[in-house]
C-alpha cells in the first residue's frame, strides 16, 4: 500500500465511504459454490477506491483528481453491477454511478471537509473529466489500473511482484489522440500487464459470472417487487441485505444461488434457460513513442479479438451443489 498522503485523511472515516467496506469487488459471484471464487478473499470497494485515489495522486500529485477517484463508487449499491443486470444495463455498467453528489452533499464529513478545503462537489463527483482517473475502454486508468492489479493477484494470474513492475513502469504521457493517459515505458511489461488484464476479463465476462449476476439480479427485483427489500437496503452493506434476504419467502432462493456451482449451455431457447450479455472487459494499453500492445504484439492482438468476438448468444442454466436443480 502506497503512503496516504494528509489531505486525504479526513474523508476515510466519512459513513458515506465506509460503507463500501462491505460491498465486495466481485459482484456477489464469491456468495456461489464455484471454485474459483468460493472462500476466496478478496477486495472491498472501500479498498478499491483508496487504491484508486492513491494511485491519482501518484501520476498526478493533484488533489481534485484523487478525491474524484476515491469518491468515484461511493454511490455503489450492494453486489456493484449485479443491480445493473437488474436494471438492464448489462453492457455500458454505468447505472450504479449515478448519484454520487447527492451522497456527497448528505454526507455531513465529506461536505463539511471538501468546504474546509476550498473544493467544490461538482469537481470531484465525476471522475470521468480526468482521464488519467477514468477514460474510455480499452484505454488506462488509474480505476483499471486499480481493479486489474489486485484482481490477477486474488484470481492467482499474477504475483505481486509483477504488480509493482507493471506500477513502476507507468507514467502520464500521451497516447495517438492526443489524449493523457497512463502508458507504458517498456514493451516487455505493457505485454505482461496486457495479458494479465485479459486473464481477468475473460473471467469477468465468462458464462457463469453473466449467469451468476443475472440469478442474483433476479432475486434483488424479486425481493424488491415483494417488499423485503427497499432501494434504501442496497445503499447499505451486503451482509446487512443477505440476513433481510435470509429472514424471509426468498431465503431458498438465496440459499440455493449459494449452491451454484457450475453451468450448462445450448445455442437453442430451453425453459430455465437464460441468454445473458455483458460487457467485455480488456485493456490495450499504450507504450510510449511505440503506440498500442496490439499494434506492437501480433499475439496479443489475436488474443483481443478472440475475446472480443467470444459468443455470448448461448443459453445458460446454472448447476447446484447437492441437489442437481436447474
């Protein structure tokens, strides 16, 4: 973990942000039986948006753009983009940003501290104005750089060395658009990092995460429609809303999406089938005066586009340990 620097200090302790301690990276896929995600540990939101500010204020050494970042999903809702999925956003994965500066007017710590500081809510409730915080995919941020260096540490798919070489080798420069963005200094290390990136959408984007998400998803409006739930109970914490969910008519629902296992797929519509689409996640990073991975790497361009073009038309139903339902 990088130094906190000072000015950041006053905002960790705000409600507002400690709530996303309890929000998991993964979406509620780690509440399921498969292997790969079943009692593994693995980041919070909290964590994720430090990281992410940290690394602002690393590239940058500017204070708006950091606490942009460190605000940038204090608006996330509980299981992330699984209340996406149920509110159809299954491609852009962008809904569960909205409202981030009401919650930052609410929120007695950060608006007290932000006027003690002199900044203005509307300069730090959108991180997408600062490219090197966000930017367009498949491009470098530091919000993906975040998520995608603790991500292949937590999947197994890198070490944290390589996480500190690929962190080392980045600085701000300018990518072919004219554009700043985080780019790399060596080829040898945007490939690794590249690779390590796409190891990980591959996951993010694969037919059990999609199936997994989009159960959840269902089981959120179904007990939201039914009144266990209320849209405030997804602006509190994930354990706080499985207990509400255990406590009620849909607790075998919640038990048996703890059972998911595994799936199984056809091209042609089954009943208990579900046809779910997601948003394919890679980057292509840039190396300086040299241009993108993929125009340098002929490899790692047939890798892009081989996920790129992965079919999701299939119909998935999903697999639960020790009772063989569908």
């Amino acid at each position: 973990m990088m130094e906190i620097p000072s000015f950041l200090q006053p905002y960790l302790n705000c409600d507002a942000l400690i709530r996303l301690k309890g929000i998991d990276m993964n979406c509620g896929v780690q509440m399921t039986s498969f292997p790969l995600f079943f009692q593994r540990k693995t980041t919070d939101r909290y964590d994720h948006s430090l990281i992410t500010a940290l690394c602002a204020w690393h590239f940058t050494h500017d204070r708006i753009q950091s606490l942009a970042s460190l605000f940038h999903d204090i608006a996330t809702p509980v299981f992330s983009h699984t209340v996406d999925f149920a509110g159809g956003d299954y491609m852009m994965q962008e809904s569960t940003e909205k409202g981030i500066a009401e919650i930052l007017q609410n929120d007695s710590g950060i608006r007290t501290q932000l006027k003690q500081d002199g900044i203005l809510i509307k300069e730090v409730c959108n991180y997408h104005m600062y490219p090197i915080c966000d930017n367009t995919a498949p491009k470098l941020s530091c919000d993906r750089l975040s998520y995608l260096l603790t991500g292949m540490i937590e999947l197994g798919f890198g070490t944290k060395k390589e996480a500190e070489m690929i962190f080392g080798d980045l600085s701000v420069g300018m990518n072919e658009t004219g554009e700043m963005e985080l780019c790399f200094g060596c080829i040898d290390v945007a490939l690794l990092f590249a690779q390590r990136a796409l190891q990980c959408g591959i996951i993010y984007s694969c037919s059990f995460d999609r199936y997994a998400m989009e159960e959840l998803a269902q089981l959120l409006k179904s007990a939201l429609s039914h009144q266990i739930l209320t849209v405030k109970d997804l602006y509190t914490t994930e354990d706080q809303v499985i207990q509400k969910l255990k406590n009620s008519t849909v607790a075998d629902a919640w038990n048996r999406f703890t059972q998911l296992y595994g799936i199984q797929m056809t091209k042609t519509r089954k009943d208990g089938f579900l046809q779910v689409k997601a948003k394919k996640r890679y980057v292509d990073p840039y190396v300086s005066g040299k241009g993108r991975i993929s125009q340098i790497d002929s490899s790692m361009n047939r890798k892009i586009r081989l996920l790129l073009s992965d079919d999701q038309s299939f119909y998935i139903t999903g697999l639960y340990k020790n009772k063989g339902e569908k």
